[in-house]
C-alpha cells in the first residue's frame, strides 16, 4: 500500500474512534423519539453506501456490474438497531462520458435492547396516562427491514478546478418496514406511576426519494481514492405510526391525526470516502465509516453512537 493510502487510512481510524469515545447523554429524549430518529438513521446508512458510482476505465458499450455489502449499528441507550446491508448495481456507458445505471437494495436490522430508562410521552395519540413521565422499557425487539430499487445517469468529466470528477442523478423507490417493532413499558415516577403496557411503532413507509451526487476520483498507483457527497430527498414526509395499551385501554394513531406533523423521512447529505484497489475491483467506504459516525448524533438527535462499513466489488 502506498504512503498515501496508509495516512489515509490511520487518519479515518483514528477519527473514527474519537467519534466513538465521545457518547452524548442517553435518556433525555421520549421513547418515541428515539423510536422514529432510529430508523431515520438507518435510511441515512443506506443513501451513504448507494452503489452509484463507476470505477476504472469501463469500455464503452460494455456492462459493469457492483455488489455491496455491509453492516450497520444505530444506538441509544439501551436500544440498538443493527445488521446487514446488501445491494447491487449494473451500469452501461451510453457514450464516453455519460453512463445509466440501475440497482437494487435490501437492508435487514435487528431492533433490541434488554432494557432503557427515558420519559414516556406519545404524539401519536392522547392516552389516559400522566405523561410526559419517566419509565422503564423492557423487551424491546422488532425487525426494519428497507427494500427499494432506482435508476440513474452518471456523468463523467475531467475538466474545470474540478479536475477529474463525476455526476450522479435519479431517482429511487423504497419501502421501510417496522413488525414488531415495540417495548413493554413501567412508569416510574408521576399520578400515572406503576402503569403498565406496551407500545408498538409498527408500520410501512414508501418513499420516492430524488437523489444527486459528486465523486473526485484521485488516483495514486494501483489505488484510487474517491471523496464524494450525495443529497437525497425522501418524498413525501410521512407521519409516525404507533400504538399504545394499558390497563382499561388499547389506542392507536399517527402524529397527523394528533395535529403534531409529519416527521418521518428527512432530507439527507451524506458524505463518503470510497478507497480501491484497482487490480481487484475491490473498495472500501472509509469516509462513510466517520461522517456517518459524526453526522448522525447530530442530526438526529437522540442517537448516541452509530457506524457503518461498506465494501464494494466491481466486475
């Protein structure tokens, strides 16, 4: 490996570890608000690693064909939203500089915890319960599951103080999945103190979501280092599902119905930073590892730790 691959991967470790060190306070945000920022993460997780990018010389009129893989885990406090990513791409040139491609994704998470301590409160319905009111949540389980596919045209260019550089944009449809997706809880402290239940975000979510990126291949022996960024808009917003129950009580809703808005589906930038080594075919996403890392707790707030490492291979 090159001295510049070496720096550039001791500087992403490094970084990636300092982000991990630095764990903001678990427990101060709703249940509920943690169980809509979760996935919202994991839609961000899959929009980093999109296999929308060509790599090498590809002769013109031929296919290239990607495969992706890779592992996430969202968390806070005790509840984590973890597992596999799997997707896959094939690109044809349609000239020297412009190429249309195609893919296809499944994501498939785990949501568990043994046990999380935060306030109880719901938008998504009124209940009998003095809430908002800490509480103690137990048997956390479920199962995210994000399936969609796109289409796109990538345009290659080696011109400008961009030097060389290319163009992403498209389109693509997704469906979010939450089954089971649910905690018992215990109210700890207020009038409702020692109320029982369950409460349940189950439910399906489809998106059109636009997308449109740049990547600044750079090259450096058999290795190639290509920052790149990329904005997707999820459309429409949705509105949260949920229900809850207690004793004398069982209520569902969605936030629109309470007049609280629609939440579900935010605007994403994504930064990455894919290295490849060329005589394989093979990359590795670096930068996607420490923006997402960064990126999350911030933008959805709530979140504590998240990370993700995605690998690519090229035929």
């Amino acid at each position: 490996m090159s001295h510049i691959a070496t720096r550039a991967a001791a500087m992403v470790v490094a970084i990636f570890l300092l982000s991990m060190s630095a764990q903001s306070p678990a427990a101060s945000h709703s249940f509920e608000f943690v169980a809509e920022h979760l996935p919202e993460a994991a839609m961000d997780n899959r929009f980093a690693v999109l296999p929308l990018w060509s790599g090498g010389n590809t002769p013109a009129q031929s296919w290239q064909f990607t495969v992706q893989g890779g592992v996430a885990r969202t968390a806070t406090g005790g509840v984590t939203l973890g597992g596999a990513m799997l997707s896959a791409a094939a690109q044809r040139p349609l000239d020297d500089r412009w190429s249309v491609l195609a893919f296809g994704f499944r994501d498939d998470l785990r949501f568990s915890g043994t046990s999380d301590q935060r306030p109880l409160d719901t938008l998504v319905t009124r209940t009998p319960l003095a809430l908002p009111a800490e509480a103690l949540f137990t048997n956390l389980g479920g199962r995210y599951r994000n399936t969609g596919a796109g289409l796109g045209f990538n345009l290659k260019q080696d011109r400008g103080w961009l030097g060389e550089h290319q163009w992403v944009v498209g389109a693509l449809w997704q469906r979010e999945q939450l089954r089971d997706y649910r905690a018992n809880y215990r109210v700890l402290e207020g009038a409702s103190s020692g109320a029982t239940g369950l409460v349940d975000y189950s439910g399906d979510y489809n998106f059109v979501t636009p997308f449109a990126g740049v990547a600044l291949p750079r090259h450096s022996g058999s290795w190639s280092f290509v920052p790149l960024a990329l904005f997707a808009i999820p459309l429409p917003r949705r509105a949260l599902q949920g229900r809850i129950t207690g004793t004398g009580f069982d209520l569902s809703g969605d936030t629109t119905r309470t007049g609280s808005g629609k939440h579900f589906g935010d605007i994403s930038v994504t930064l990455g930073l894919d290295a490849t080594y060329e005589t394989w075919g093979l990359s590795v996403d670096l930068g996607s590892l420490v923006s997402q890392a960064l990126i999350e707790p911030v933008v959805h707030k709530g979140i504590d730790r998240n990370w993700m490492i995605s690998v690519y291979k090229r035929f």
